[in-house]
C-alpha cells in the first residue's frame, strides 16, 4: 500500500510532461496483460486495441469516437513507446522553460487530435489507401507537435548531444518532417501523415500566437528577433531595477549574455556570466 502512495505522490509532484510519460507506461503495461488473456481467446487483437486504436475506417471511428484521442497513448511495441518517451522527455522539458503546463498538454492532446483527423482523411482521400483498412496507436502527432511548436518558437536554440556537440532544435525538427515526408507512400504512410496534422498544428499554434504573419521560409529568423526581445522581457520583469542599475560595460556585458542566451541557450553559459547576471538582477 505504502509503495502504491508513493507512487501517487511522485505522480502528482510531477511535471506534466512525466505524467504523459507514465501515463503511456502504464497503458503500456495494461495492454501487454490485456494482450496475454486475449491470446487464451485466440484473438488477434487484444481488448484495449480493438477499443481504443483509431480505425481507418470512418464506419468504426463513429463507433469510437473516443479513438480520436486514445490512440495517441498506445504504442504497438516496446521500442516504439521507449522512442516517443524518449523524443517527449527531452523536447517536454524545453518545451516547459518558455510554455506552461496546461499549454503542454493541450499541444499533446490537440497534436493527436490534428494527427487523427488527418490519417482518416488521407485513408478516405489517396488512392494508395483505397480499398484498405488499419488501426493506429501511437503518441508521435501529439509529442510532434510539441517538437514543431518548440522549434517554431525558439529554432536556433541548440541542444548538446554527446559524441555530436551542439545542434540547434530547427535541425532536429527538420529531420522530423523530412523523414516523414519520405515515408509517405511505405507501409505506414497513414502514420506518418498523422505525424505531420500533429506538426501542422503546432507549427499553426505558436505562428498564430506570435500575432505576426510569419511565412513558411522566413519563420527562423522572425522568430529569433522575438526570441531575444522575450528572453530581455523576462529579466525585465523579474528584477524591474536590473536595467537600472547596469551602466557603461556593465549593461554591455548584459547585452552579450543576453545574445549568448538567444542563440545557445542558458546553460551554456558559464559559472561567471551566470553569477554575473544573477547579481545584476538583484
């Protein structure tokens, strides 16, 4: 009993980006156990599937309109749930320094949904998929969405991957998109299309938001100015007397960290500039 409060708490004192993550962990588990009984029935698809997997078929989807969301926490293998947790926990946790929670979580949601809708369509709409009917589990719309929405928002930011070094996030959401788009016409092609209504959507959201009409080839660099006055709002605001008190080389050396935040990111600054900024701020 003890060990199940301590799961509840840990639960509850997470971000919500680990909750998605133990959520799909959990439905994990439960379908693997659903899966062995089923198999005493020699059925080939286990309860949790055949109830919640999004059909291809709108005569099904209307049967199970709740598929629209819960396939977006099931996953058809082990490997596939330990990429999407992987991809969600690195991208969820920046994706929080600069969104809120609630925001997290409807970039989850609202990704599947946009996924679902587009894999129903496209199996109504391309001849390759005439004829065919599948089933679909998986969260990649929802946590592309939040890959596309965070590289839309800060796409020069850089990660530091070992053996690799720095790679800035537009890179990474790149090779997202390129692999879908060249994936369209395999054997998962209804997948991949999900995959990019999730990344259309986030794209849409954090353009919309931005109030600026931003086009499809000039978002980088659009989006880096907002970036760098955003990140000079904050400390604005946290310490009003921050500007105040910085003159001379002072607010030069201000100005400098500030460009280092925009384009690299606050870790990499080092202990100095950190120590520095944090005094100038009180």
């Amino acid at each position: 009993m003890s060990v199940f409060k301590d799961l509840q708490t840990k639960f509850k004192s997470a971000s919500i980006i680990q909750q998605l993550i133990y959520i799909n962990v959990a439905v994990f588990i439960i379908t693997l156990i659903s899966s062995s009984f089923s198999g005493l029935y020699s059925k080939q698809m286990s309860f949790v599937y055949e109830w919640f997997s999004l059909s291809s078929s709108f005569d099904n989807f209307i049967t199970k309109p709740w598929s629209l969301v819960s396939y977006g926490f099931l996953h058809s293998g082990f490997l596939h749930l330990l990429f999407n947790c992987l991809v969600l926990h690195y991208f969820g946790r920046l994706f929080l320094e600069y969104f809120t929670q609630k925001q997290a979580l409807n970039f989850y949601l609202l990704g599947t949904v946009f996924g679902g809708i587009a894999y129903l369509l496209s199996y109504s709409y391309f001849p390759l998929f005439e004829g065919k009917v599948h089933t679909m589990v998986g969260a990649s719309a929802g946590i592309t969405a939040i890959v596309i929405g965070i590289a839309t928002y800060i796409p020069n930011y850089q990660l530091q991957f070992r053996f690799i070094g720095y790679v800035k996030v537009w890179h990474l959401a790149g090779v997202f998109i390129l692999f879908d788009l060249i994936s369209l016409a395999g054997g998962n092609g209804g997948g991949h299309i999900a995959h990019l209504g999730g990344a259309l959507f986030g794209y849409a959201y954090v353009s919309q938001a931005s109030n600026k009409k931003i086009t499809f080839f000039s978002w980088f660099s659009e989006l880096l100015t907002k970036r760098k006055k955003s990140l000079q709002t904050v400390y604005k605001t946290t310490k009003k007397t921050a500007n105040a008190k910085a003159t001379g080389e002072n607010q030069a050396k201000i100005d400098a960290i500030l460009d280092k935040i925009s384009k690299s990111g606050y870790d990499t600054l080092t202990k100095e500039e950190k120590e520095f900024l944090f005094k100038q701020s009180n």
